[in-house]
C-alpha cells in the first residue's frame, strides 16, 4: 500500500499482489470472482429494499400516467453464471427476488422475464467476460420478447448484420482486477440495412442545453477510449431524443441504465421517436420529459441498479 502511494507503477504492483493472492488461494479480488474463463461480480444481499419498496416507483408512476408501461429488470451475470463461482461463495439470490418485484407491481405494468430467457441461453455469449454488461447477443432475445408485449413484431435476427467493432475490450471488471488471464471481449454492433435509420439525435444536459449528434448513435471515439462500452449510446446525458423515419405515431419513454445502451438500436426499428431517460443521471421525478407525449413507457434496468437506485 505505500509503495502505491508513494511511487509509481501502481498497477504492476496491483497486479503482483493480486497473483499472489490467487496462488495463495483466493478467489477473489476487490469484490469480483476469478473463474475459469470470466470475471464474476460479488453480489451483496445488505441493504437490499424490500420488493414492494423496489417495485413502488413504477408504481407511482403508472398510477399518474396510466400510460401503457413496460418494466424489464436484468440480472447479473454471476445470477446466470452461479455454477462458475468458486465453493462457498457468498453471492446474492436475484432470481426469486425479480419475481418478487414483479409480483409487487400494480396491475397493467407489464413485466418481461429477462431471468429465464438468458437462463435458457446460457451457453452462448450473452455476457461479457470481463464487464457487467450483457452482450447484444443477450440483449436482443430479451428485445423479441419486450418488442411483442409492446405489441410489435420483432425484427428476425437474420435481417441483422452484425459487425465485430473491437476485439479488445476489457471492462469495467478488468478495471477492478487487472487481470489478465481473462480473453477480451468483443463488441458488436448490429444494423437493420433495410429498416429504420435514425434521422436525428440530441442530447441534453441537467441544464437543458442541447447538443445536436446528428443521425447516429454510436461513437467511435469511446473505441480509443478506456471505457469502449459508450461506442454503443455515446457520452452519457441527462436525456437523449432520437427521431427515426418510422412513419407511425408511436413514440417510446425508456427509464434505464446502462444496460439499456446496446438495446435501444433494436427498439429504434418500431418508433418514431424515442426518449431516453438515463437513470444514473437524474432523479425519475421530477422527469425531464412530460410522460402524457409518449404512446408507451420502458423502464430497462439491471436489477443490482434498480435496487440501489429505488
């Protein structure tokens, strides 16, 4: 620890000390479990709410707007991936506590279980090996489930072409480990050539000031970057307002966290204009957007924010 503060080369010596750790026998560093082939993050059951607690914003919400409302909460992947963590792992249950919350919703609030749909998928690519996230892959299932609730037919998964944007992304679980024993990642992005195309985004800040993005989500600077995983909805904002050439009245309120980012591009096939709501940006109320303009409402939400966030 002193040799840290007082001289250089802070993640060579992180990285000494965490080796040492794993030859020694732990399992795990700064809160995230070593496996195999992925880095699994610890889930904590303190100061969890109780699931009528965590279910009450949308609640509220709903009871005030009587809007037809959507709610998806993601599980992490260490729920999905329990059987990789080491013995005796102290981990928090998520499943039963999703259906619980769900349970605890006002009737007319639509739920989708994310839970058993990349439970079901588990074999594949759903999570990232070294970030939090989901992957598209994992995210696009859970669309065509959401997509058809919300009344549409979702788009087949062969009209999308997928592109690899990078091959090298480490996350936010290799920024808390330094560990390098852990494949990198890959990023997709997926295009609908023959569907929507976005005619404008804009964002805006906690003051209300603009910021014109022309007609593109994805940054290609966030590539060169530390954190890759803004390619996919750019540097975050309080709210962001993308217009399609959709040509229907349907228009779309999503409440979400960064687990929304690599799904929104699915949604962008069905509305004309999407609202954005970043959760990690701004209270839910007072909004920053006026619910009665909208057709539908989604709130999209890992489940270890949404608890905290509530």
């Amino acid at each position: 620890n002193y040799l840290q503060q007082h001289i250089g080369f802070h993640d060579t010596l992180f990285r000494i000390k965490s080796n040492t750790d794993l030859f020694l026998g732990e399992k795990m560093i700064q809160g995230v479990y070593i496996t195999d082939d992925m880095l699994l993050e610890k889930l904590n059951s303190n100061d969890i709410p109780a699931p009528t607690a965590s279910a009450q914003p949308i609640n509220d919400f709903y009871e005030q707007t009587q809007i037809p409302t959507y709610f998806v909460l993601v599980p992490s992947a260490s729920e999905i991936y329990r059987a990789k963590l080491p013995t005796n792992a102290i981990n928090a249950e998520q499943k039963n506590r999703i259906q619980q919350i769900y349970l605890s919703t006002t009737n007319g609030i639509h739920c989708i279980d994310a839970h058993n749909i990349l439970s079901s998928l588990k074999d594949n690519y759903i999570y990232y090996r070294t970030d939090t996230h989901w992957t598209c892959y994992g995210a696009y299932y859970v669309y065509q489930s959401a997509i058809q609730k919300m009344g549409f037919t979702p788009v087949p998964y062969q009209r999308f072409v997928i592109s690899h944007i990078s091959t090298d992304f480490r996350g936010n679980l290799y920024e808390k480990t330094l560990y390098n024993n852990i494949h990198a990642d890959i990023l997709d992005e997926y295009r609908n050539e023959s569907g929507a195309q976005i005619t404008s985004v804009t964002a805006y800040d906690e003051n209300g000031q603009q910021e014109i993005r022309g007609n593109h989500l994805y940054d290609t600077i966030a590539l060169s970057q530390s954190n890759q995983y803004q390619y996919y909805l750019g540097k975050p904002s309080q709210k962001l307002v993308i217009q399609t050439n959709v040509e229907n009245d349907k228009k779309l309120l999503l409440y979400k966290d960064s687990f929304a980012d690599c799904f929104i591009p699915f949604l962008i096939q069905h509305y004309h204009e999407i609202c954005i709501i970043n959760l990690e940006e701004t209270p839910m109320i007072p909004t920053p957007a006026n619910p009665q303009e909208y057709t539908h409402v989604l709130f999209l939400s890992s489940l270890q924010f949404w608890d905290s966030y509530v």
